[in-house]
C-alpha cells in the first residue's frame, strides 16, 4: 500500500524511485563483486607464498640412511618465534592421522592440523597442492597448504604443510569491503543528486504547465500563453480549446437566460398594464398572480445567471472596492440616521465570481443590516483558506431570535411588515451564494445585533 502510494504521488518521485531501483542494487552488486574479487586475489596470492614454502621444504629436504628426513634450513625468523603465525611440518600417515617427522620452532609443542580432505583425498591429490583453512596452536584462524609427494628410499609418502595465520588477509579484506562501500555510497550520492536536477529541469515545462491551468482557474489568466516542448504542446492546445468551449457553453446559458427574461417578462408587463388601466376584481387578481409571476420569473432566472456565472472560469473580484462602494452609498441613503459602516478587508482578497453577484449579495446584507440598525454596521472580510472566504456583517440592532432565523432565509419570508421590501433578499443571498458552492449563517453579534456571514469561493493568489 505504502509502494503503490509512493508510486502513484509524484512524476518526479517516481522517476527518481525507478532510478534509484536501478542504481542501488547495481553499484551493491558491483561492490559485492569487487570485494569478493579482491578477496579472491589476496588469498590466491597467500596460497601462492604458501605454495612456495612447501615446495621449498619438498624440494630441499634429504633423506637420511635410515629413512628419516632432515628438513632444510629456512631463513624466514618467524618460523623460528613461538607461536609467531607462521608454521610449518613434514609428516607422514600413520593410519588415518599424520605422525610429524618435523616441524618448525614456532608450532613448539604442537602439530598442524591435517587437511580436511583426509589422507584418501589427499593421496587423490598427490603431488599437487591442497588449500585448507585450519586453526593454529593459540587458536587463531590458519591458511595452510599440503602437498603429498613421494620421496626415493621411503615406502610412505612424505606430507610437506606449510601455514600461516590469515588474520591480517582478513583484516585487508574487511577495509577494502568498508572503504569500497563507503566509496559506492558517495558514488551513488553523487548519481542520485544529478538525476534529482535532471528530473526538476526535465518536468519544469509540467510545472510550468500546472501554473499556468491555476492562474486560468483562478483569473489571473484567460488561456494559456507559455511555449512547451513538442510532448506538451497538443495538451496545451486542447486545455485552451478546452477553456474557449467553456466560456462559449456559459455565453450561450447567459444569452439563452437574458432571451426568456425578456421573452417572460414582456407579457407580464403588458398584464400588469391592462389590469391597471382596467381596474376591478379581475384586473386585482391579474395584478397579484403577474407580480407573483414576476418574483417567480427573478427568483429562477436569478439562480439561473449565478450557476452560468458559476461554471466560468477566471473571474476575480476584489472585495475591498466592492465594499468602499456600498459604504459610501449606504451611509448616505441612511444618513437620516447618522449611519456608520466600519468595512474592513485585505487589498489582496478576491472573489471568484462576477463583480455583479458580490454586488448584489453583499449589498443585501448590508442594506438589511442598516435597516435594523441603531446606527452602527461593521463589516469583515477575510481569507478563511486558500479557496474560501468569509464576509461577516454584524448590527447593533435588536437581533434576531434563534428561532426566526432559518425563517428569513425562505423565498418571500418577511419578519417586519413595517419596512418595506419584498421579502427576496436574505433569500437572494442564500441562493446565490449556494450556486457558488458556498452559503448563508444567522448568529448573535458581538455589538447585540444580528451576525450574517457570507461564505464564498476565493481566487487564489
């Protein structure tokens, strides 16, 4: 699960991943041959020196009259150390073990182990060398080598061994395995980091790319402009052929929306018209349905041109003109009561929509809320994350129960009959901030009036 989740992450990730599942098991089997290739070597050429000091003592030794051998005179002091590492011995079989004829100073009291073999392999072998390893006087591990050959005037052959303590040619081994490992971890560092840059600059056009599908989105763009590499451009073309289909489809909404308000609203002006230059009960009737008609007409068509506007891409309003502006014009329509809008919003912070919706559900907001208030209205907007934003518009008026206020957000609902209106505008709002993908919250405001907040998608960026 973890591997599959690795796998399908990233386009970098994984090209790194695939050469990282290349490069690691070949530089650890190259390290692993190297030191299995010097180790071959160092005991080839220890074998070697073995070799030679058997074949020193078989080609040197004499036979005495009565059968014994007189081993040579060796010159290598060590031979001659106790227990000093290097050892040497001539014997013979003596059943299925070996009897020592002779031996050097340094095994002292003790005998070289014999070849594990046995006798019947070794006399397999007869003249040619055996390598074995074995283990000295004082335990430490040996290389030894026997080579059984048969010498005139003896009826048993003579066993010439000569071993030497392999600790050291360990050792060598062991660092070339740590200094070569050392040196592959570097080298394979040093692959990994170039093929780190190789991919960033490699995939830079698909970043580039991913940017420019953002600044669209969010509308700071309204195609894609940049120049990329053969394999990217037909994706950049159909993204833009992509972009135009979309912005055509929501044209078109927008045009077909405008021809049937015109197409309804027309007869019911002329309704409206008739029953007013013929009054009586009839024409009270027309007058009431065709005004309910009309509401009914801009309710739809009002949700209709929100989720056209909805569907486009790249709009980007600021919030802060959005707000200076309504401000400015409330405080003067309501100057009678000396209103005061306190507004406050970043520079930076847009909303992803059309200038005109924010228009009209922040100014419904802001109207009822001086409607209602006792003079002072604040007003606050702020990013709540990198895709939404919220608008929070507090009173100082009476407030709103609890319990009314899932009622003023209905089509028509109307709490106070003593100021004029229609009833349509928190139920405007709502509507309207549904379309985008966001809403409408009611709660008790910090200066004892009502709290409206405004839930919206944020442009990024």
């Amino acid at each position: 699960m973890i591997l599959s989740d690795l796998w399908r992450g990233s386009l970098a990730r994984r090209l790194v991943v695939l050469a990282a599942i290349w490069s690691v098991p070949l530089l650890a089997g190259a390290g692993i041959a190297q030191t299995a290739l010097f180790h071959q070597a160092a005991v080839s050429r220890f074998d070697d020196d073995l070799f030679d000091v058997a074949n020193g003592l078989y080609a040197s030794s004499t036979i005495d009259p009565d059968g014994s051998v007189d081993a040579p005179p060796l010159t290598d002091s060590r031979a001659t150390r106790a227990y000093s590492g290097k050892y040497w011995e001539i014997a013979e079989p003596n059943g299925s073990n070996l009897h020592a004829l002779s031996r050097s100073r340094s095994l002292w009291d003790s005998e070289l182990g014999g070849p594990d073999i046995g006798l019947a392999g070794l006399k397999a072998k007869a003249g040619k060398p055996y390598y074995y390893d074995t283990v000295g006087p004082v335990h430490e591990p040996l290389r030894a080598a026997a080579l059984m050959v048969s010498l005139p005037g003896r009826p048993q052959p003579v066993i010439f061994m000569a071993a030497e303590d392999r600790s050291a040619l360990e050792a060598d081994a062991s660092r070339f395995a740590l200094e070569t490992g050392v040196f592959l971890l570097i080298l394979g560092i040093g692959l990994i980091l170039p093929i780190l840059i190789q991919v960033r600059v490699g995939l830079q056009p698909l970043f580039a790319l991913r940017r420019e599908i953002a600044d669209v989105r969010t509308g700071r763009a309204d195609r894609l402009k940049g120049r990329y590499p053969s394999e990217l451009t037909p994706l950049a073309e159909e993204l833009n052929a992509l972009v135009e289909h979309d912005q055509e489809v929501v044209e078109r909404q927008r045009a077909h929306v405008g021809n049937l308000a015109h197409a309804l609203k027309t007869p019911i002006s002329v309704m409206l018209s008739e029953a007013e230059l013929n009054p009586g009960p009839l024409a009270s009737v027309v007058t009431r349905q065709a005004e309910a008609m009309r509401n009914h007409v801009d309710h739809h068509l009002r949700r209709a041109r929100a989720a056209a506007r909805a569907q486009g891409l790249g709009e980007r309003t600021p919030i802060a003109p959005i707000l200076e502006e309504l401000a400015l014009t409330l405080e003067r329509i309501f100057r009678d009561r000396d209103m005061e809008i306190d507004w406050r919003a970043p520079d930076e912070l847009c909303f992803l929509g059309e200038r005109q919706d924010l228009l009209e559900m922040a100014g419904n907001v802001l109207e009822n809320a001086c409607k209602y208030s006792r003079g002072r209205v604040r007003v606050v907007a702020a990013a709540t994350s990198p895709t939404r934003l919220s608008l929070r518009v507090e009173d100082n008026g009476p407030g709103l129960p609890p319990e009314a206020r899932a009622e003023v957000l209905k089509r028509g609902a109307r709490l106070d009959e003593t100021e004029p209106g229609s009833g349509l505008g928190l139920s405007i709002v709502d509507e309207l901030a549904r379309a985008y993908g966001g809403g409408v919250t009611l709660a008790d405001s910090a200066m004892g009036g009502l709290m409206v907040t405004l839930e919206l998608p944020r442009a990024e960026g």
